[in-house]
C-alpha cells in the first residue's frame, strides 16, 4: 500500500483544505458519496485526495483482511490483540478498492512512510503499521480505509462551487470513532446546520 503519488506533490492550494472534512450535501447526485463525510489527506494544484470516515466496508473484518495479507494476527498465548479486534475497516472512496489506507493517531510515526497531515493526524499506507497494530504496538485510534476519493487539478473546488459539499474543521472524534450512522449529522452540526432545516442553496468556505 502507498499514498499516491501524484497526490502529494504540486503547490499547496490558495485555499488547501487539508486536514478538513467535507460533508456532501443533501443534495447530493453521485449516490457512491451521499451522506458522506471525507477527511481531505491532501490538497494541491494537482488535484486532492480524501477518505470517507462513515462508510463501513461489508463482509470483511480486520483480523480476516489482515490473514489474507499474510500478517500474524495472534500473539503467543493465541489471543488477537484488542487493537486489532477494534480496528474499524470502511469504504475510502472509489477510487483504486484493492489498497489499503490506515488514517490514525498521531502517536504512531513511521519517518519513511507516514504522511502527518494536521492537528494530530496522520496517513500511513504500508503493511508495517498493520502489522504494528497486530501486536498491539500501533496507534491509539485509527481507521483502515479500502480506496480513497479523488480530484482532478479544480475538480473539487469547482464541486464545492456547484455547492456539492461543504467543509469544516476536522474532529478526531468523527474521523475515528465507530458511531459512523451519527457522523453525517455530527459534521453537519459543527457549521449549525440542522438537517431539518436545511436549505440546498448554500456553501461554506
């Protein structure tokens, strides 16, 4: 697994939004993204890269993927470490299904693979981390993401123009925990958003 590259390389955009998250409107007409909410990992004049938080893959678990990857998953007295047990493994994003992207705490740091993103975030995509949280030596939270979600050089501005989302500042809490059925609404409260109430005519620099 690895980060794409063209991804991490380009100018930072005037107006980067790495490090935020972005809640699709209601709106919303690609049904791969409705209701989603996307944690931006990275943000250039050559386009943006970005993992959904709140969609759960279906039919896999952790400990299942991580055998299948060859990566021992029992420690010596035959128990599964709880971290693994408890790693959550959801859909980043349509983009190139089959790789892996661990999003996670900023306690675990691999100086040759992790990419620090912002306010105690992180992107790792290789087997080490996952064989770190296996024997209980990885980050405190983190989420396995299968694909990401990307944009070509102003694709993702010209959506957020066209008001196809909006975006916020991250929050650990709904980019790590395992309430994915509540982080739409949760995203949308942080900019004072009742769903209720919502009016499809705006969007949120």
């Amino acid at each position: 697994m690895k980060i794409p590259r063209q991804k991490r390389r380009g100018k930072v955009a005037a107006q980067t939004l790495e490090g935020q998250l972005l809640v699709a409107m209601p709106s919303m007409t690609d049904r791969r993204f409705a209701r989603s909410v996307i944690y931006v990992c990275a943000h250039s004049d050559e386009g943006a890269m970005g993992l959904i938080v709140n969609q759960r893959a279906s039919n896999v678990s952790a400990p299942d993927l991580l055998e299948r990857l060859g990566i021992e998953t029992r420690a010596d007295d035959d128990t599964v470490s709880d971290a693994l047990m408890d790693l959550s493994i959801q859909v980043g994003g349509p983009v190139e299904t089959g790789r892996g992207f661990v999003l996670h705490s900023a306690d675990y740091f691999a100086a040759e693979s992790t990419l620090a993103i912002e306010e105690g975030v992180c992107l790792t995509a290789t087997i080490d981390i996952l064989k770190a949280i296996a024997t209980g030596t990885g980050p405190d939270r983190a989420i396995l993401a299968l694909g990401y979600a990307g944009w070509s050089p102003g694709q993702l501005e010209s959506e957020i123009k066209a008001n196809g989302w909006l975006n916020c500042p991250a929050d650990p809490d709904i980019i790590f925990d395992d309430d994915l059925d509540s982080k739409y609404t949760r995203a949308m409260a942080k900019l004072g958003i009742d769903l209720s109430h919502l009016v499809n005519d705006a969007g949120h620099a």
